[in-house]
C-alpha cells in the first residue's frame, strides 16, 4: 500500500490564510496570485476529501475539520523547518544591508521571518528608496543586495519574477475615465511605472493630466482611494482600499515589468548569498 504524504506547501498556504484572515492577505504574505492560493485550498481539500472552509464575504472561516487540520500544520511545519536550521548547520554571521522600493517589503515578509530563524546571528538592515537609487548604490558597495524593479536604462540584475501592471481605482469611488484621465504617478525619477504609464497612453492617443505624485503607494493611495486619480500597480501592490480596472474600462492595456536582484560585482558575502537564495525560492515563478 503507497504511503500518502501531506504537501507542506499546502499546508503553508492554509496556515497563512489562517493568519491573516483572507484569501487576498495570504497571497500577499506568499507572494502569490489569489487564484493560486485558492487553488491550493481547493487541491488540500481533493486530497483529504473534506471541506476545509466557508467564505463569509471576503472574510474566510475554517470549518471543525479544518481547524483540527490547522492545529496538525502548525506542528508540522514547525518540525520542517526546525529539521532545516538543524542541518544547516553552518554557522553563518556578520551584517548584511539589503535595498528594495518601500512597494515591494511585503513581498518579503516571511523571507526576513524565515532568514531570521535559520541566521540569527546575521544583522540585516533593510534601506528603502528607489530602484535607480538602489541599484546606484549596489554598484557602490554601498548595499550587499537590492531587489529592484528592472530599469530599461540600466537593466543588469538578475531577473526572478515578472510582475503584470494594472489601472487601479479606489475600491468605492473612482474618477471619470474621459481625456484628460486624472493620474497618480510616481515622482519622476522614482520608478519606471511613470515611464510604462505615459508611453502606453501616448501610443494610444490618450490625454491625461498629473493629479498627484508621491514616491511610494502609501503616498498615492488616498486621492486614488478618495476617488480623485487612477493609478498603475502590481498585484502585491493591491489593498482592500483600491480594485483593478478591468478591460471594458477602455484603458489601454500595460505590459510587465521585471523584479531583479543586483549585487556588486565582487564575490557576495555568505549572509548576501543566503538571503538571495530565499529570495529567489519565494519569488521565482515556480513558487506559484
């Protein structure tokens, strides 16, 4: 008789829906797509042939087999990565400077949860500024590591994930999608989204006007929210405040743009290459 085995990927999905109360949370902390985490919940459920949970609006709530199995994943994952940091045994220590957008730091929530644990010792300090900031100050030896949005002037890096772009509207109130289209850009200089978002809508004979600029999300997201602007995001980027634009919008559509890691030329520090290795696990497309 083939013994079964849990799939603790699975399994760290349904913990992290747990966690974080939704679908849509839990994909942020992972670094998915919501339809792979609610794939992932679907194929736990096959596989054990009972029903996990119930959604309740956006809200998800685990039925009694599901959390008699949330109790069971917990234990296991904990003896996972227990048995991990047991056999990397090799004692990694020093300090360790990464640089990523302010934008992007959710992707890497459980990386520097997960990094923590297994490299205690290691001091990492997180910079955020702009990717063409970032990358200038990898090339100084300034920083050990930086995640960046690809830039077209200066591409290097190397390349882990491709991220598509949106329109995105506040979730209750948006503004009126005739020329001039009210935008939100980044600042100039902060990011290639400004760049993507001018070029697309020149090319096709569309006016806009600039109605705020900022140099983060968290700067634009109010007037988009409050229904003054339209905005480009990722799917990572994406909060309960703002909903994407489908299609029918009339809109035209945005390309991808791609994630990169940069690190200077030299050969990297053992914390650097170990972080990147994380880094790369979480985001690699194959991670999905």
């Amino acid at each position: 008789m083939r013994a079964e085995t849990l799939d603790l990927s699975l399994l760290r999905t349904l913990v992290a829906v747990a966690d974080t109360g939704s679908v849509t949370a839990a994909a942020r902390r992972l670094a998915y797509t919501q339809s792979t985490v609610s794939m992932q919940l679907r194929r736990l459920e096959e596989a054990l042939g009972v029903a996990l949970h119930e959604r309740e609006g956006r809200r998800i709530r685990f039925t009694a087999e599901g959390q008699r199995l949330l109790g069971h994943a917990r234990r296991l994952l904990a003896l996972n990565d227990e048995a991990l940091a047991d056999m990397r045994t090799r004692r990694v220590v020093g300090e360790l400077t990464l640089g990523i957008p302010e934008d992007y730091a959710s992707l890497l929530t459980s990386v520097f949860a997960y990094f923590h644990q297994l490299y205690p010792e290691v001091r990492l300090q997180v910079v955020c500024a702009t990717s063409a900031d970032l990358v200038g100050r990898v090339r100084q030896g300034e920083l050990d590591l930086a995640l960046v949005t690809r830039q077209r002037h200066s591409p290097g890096g190397e390349v882990i994930r491709r991220e598509p772009l949106a329109w995105a509207v506040g979730s209750q109130r948006q503004p009126s999608l005739v020329d001039p289209l009210p935008l939100a850009l980044y600042s100039p200089g902060a990011d290639l989204f400004r760049e993507v978002a001018e070029q697309v809508l020149a090319a096709a004979g569309r006016d806009w006007r600039l109605a705020y600029t900022s140099q983060s999300m968290a700067g634009l997201t109010p007037v988009v929210q409050a229904g003054l602007a339209i905005v480009v995001v990722t799917q990572n980027m994406l909060t309960p405040e703002l909903r994407v634009l489908e299609a029918s919008s009339g809109l035209p559509p945005l390309p991808a743009v791609e994630l990169a890691l940069h690190r200077p030329p030299h050969r990297p520090a053992e914390p650097a290459r170990r972080l990147a290795e994380l880094i790369r696990e979480q985001l690699s497309p194959g991670s999905d």
